[in-house]
C-alpha cells in the first residue's frame, strides 16, 4: 500500500465528512462499508476500492483529485485553496437531520413535521 496515498484520502475525507457534519457511522453505511473499515480509511491505514472511492467522492462532496491531494491536471498540490461558504440550506444539521428523516415511516415523519412547524412558531 502506498502509505502518503492512504494518509492523504484519510485526511481529506475526514474533512470532507467533518465539513458536511456526519459520523464515521454515517459515511460507512452511505457508503457501503462498515464502520471499522470505514475508520481505518480514515486513518490512512487502508486504500478503498475504486468502486468505494467512487462512492465516497460521491457522498463526501469531493473531488477524487481533491481526496487524493491531486489537482485536476494531475500535480500534487503544495497549498489549499479556501473553502467557499457554505449556503444556509448546506448547514451540517439540516443536512443530518434530512438524513435521519429520510429513514422515518410517514407517520413518525408526520410527527417530526408538526414538532418542527410548533418550534418555528
């Protein structure tokens, strides 16, 4: 295994995910792999899979240049840019909270609904 390569994938999707504000937990199962598997990704102690890379830029919102350290020309990059700033509606809770809604039945979602609509009153 290429270790700088696994330590930069980990690196980068451990602040892809921190951004988005997920769980290890939560990346893990979008992505398909368990979360001890998905930990040691994280910690630059495994590579994934093209297919679970694939996957992972997908879910993380990241380039695979971006989660390789690669620019799009294929150079390694020697600085960050900034990060833009991230829209309302791309706030970590509201996309979490979609998350959990997403696995509620209609009558659990119902009830999640009228507790939302009383709290913004």
């Amino acid at each position: 295994m290429n270790e700088e390569l696994g330590i930069t994938i980990g690196t980068e999707a451990r602040a892809a995910r921190q951004h988005l504000g997920l769980t290890q937990a939560e990346v893990a199962e979008r992505v398909g792999l368990v979360h001890p598997v998905y930990n040691r990704l994280e910690r630059g102690k495994m590579l994934p899979s093209v297919p679970s890379l694939y996957r992972l830029c997908r879910e993380l919102r990241v380039s695979p240049e971006k989660l390789m350290g690669l620019t799009p020309t294929g150079d390694v990059r020697k600085g960050t840019k900034p990060k833009p700033k991230p829209k309302e509606e791309d706030a970590p809770e509201l996309r979490r909270l979609l998350h959990l809604a997403r696995k509620l039945d209609a009558e659990d979602l119902a009830a999640l609904l009228h507790v939302a609509s009383a709290l913004a009153r």
